[in-house]
C-alpha cells in the first residue's frame, strides 16, 4: 500500500510540475513577441562569375538569397526587402548605390508578402543591379574608356550590401511595423580575378595588369 502511494504522489508531483512548465511557458510567450532576423545564403549567391559584353565584364547585376527566421512566440508578415545602402572600402565611384530590386521567387523560395511563422524560416531570391562605374560602362555606347573601371577595381578592398526588412508583428494593442538588418560581403577577390581573366581574353592585357598586378 505504501508503494502505492509513493508511486501515485510521484506520478501527480511529475504532472503538476510537466503543468506548471507549460503554463508557465504559454505565460512568458506573451512577452516574446514574435521578430524577423534574416541570413545569408551563401551558396546562392550569383556575382561577378565572369563574362561580360563589348570588353566589359559583368560586375553590376547580382542575385542573393535571404533566409527569413523568427524565434519569437507570434507569427510576422515580411513586407519588403530592399538594399539599404551600399558600403565600399575604396573607389566610392564604382558602386554607389543599388536599383530594380526585384523578389523573383525561384523554386523553393517565396515572394512578400510572406507570413513567417513562429520558429519557421523562408527564403528569399532577390535579384538587382548596382550604379555607379560598374552599371554606366556596361550601359554606354559606344563603349567608353574602361581605365577607370579597372582602376577602381584593382584598388576596391571590400563592397557590402546592407539590406534591410520591413515587417509586421501582433502586439497586445494592434501591429506595429519592424526593421531588421543584414550586412551581405560580396566576394571582391573572385571579381577581379574574373574581371582580368575577361580582359585577358579580349585582349586588353592592359587592363588586367590595373585589376590584378600578378596576372
């Protein structure tokens, strides 16, 4: 009898307590609201891979995927995603900023608005091009003096995109409208080296010495 006892005391301390956690966790949850961080997908990232048109090599059109996450308790509504601003460490003329910023929703992506559930993750494929020396040279006829762009390139350290995400989150008294940031490096050493491989098909030798000396 008295294990008996002990047993059913044991088996009602262990329910209380499994009860007590999940009303507690259910209770906390109130006050985490739900929130959209984003990452980087970088095996999706399409860049200066070489190639190019009329001596020029393609260094202004990009496509990178996004993953979307919320660890919060409540479902978000990601409304948009654009490029912020553009951060370089060199030649400021060579990518000033960044346009037709376009959400394509490739397979197995999806495009805003998107409802990003609590604990779940959606990705993203955003496609755009950048301004400045890169897109004006590739859009001139006839094809200007390429110097400065090979100039530029040679001397760029680094090029970051600081996108930024806008969405929705449910609060006690209504929604409110949230930003979230993320800084996205773009691979400067695989675009000059593929720029001077270009150039040297072409070639124009003197241009590919400007971006990489040792080639």
């Amino acid at each position: 009898m008295t294990a008996s006892l002990s047993l059913a005391h044991a088996t009602f301390v262990l329910g209380a307590l499994t009860f007590l956690i999940a009303g507690t966790t259910l209770y906390l949850a109130r006050f985490r609201p739900g929130r959209v961080t984003l990452r980087h997908v970088p095996t999706h990232l399409e860049w200066a891979r070489g190639g190019g048109t009329n001596e020029v090599p393609d260094l202004y059109r990009a496509t990178l995927r996004l993953a979307a996450s919320n660890p919060g308790a409540h479902p978000c509504i990601l409304e948009r995603l654009v490029i912020d601003r553009v951060e370089i460490d060199g030649p400021v003329e060579l990518a000033t900023d960044a346009a037709l910023g376009e959400i394509t929703g490739a397979p197995g992506t999806e495009v805003l608005a998107a409802v990003i559930d609590s604990g779940a993750s959606e990705q993203f494929e955003f496609k755009f091009q950048l301004e400045g020396l890169v897109s004006s040279v590739a859009n001139t006829t006839p094809t200007p003096d390429l110097v400065p762009l090979a100039t530029a390139l040679g001397q760029l350290k680094s090029l970051d995109l600081v996108i930024r995400g806008e969405y929705q989150r449910g609060t006690r008294g209504g929604t409110t409208v949230k930003t979230t940031r993320l800084t996205v490096p773009l691979p400067v050493e695989r675009a000059r080296r593929n720029a001077a491989e270009f150039w040297r098909g072409q070639n124009r030798s003197d241009l590919a010495e400007l971006v990489d000396p040792t080639s």
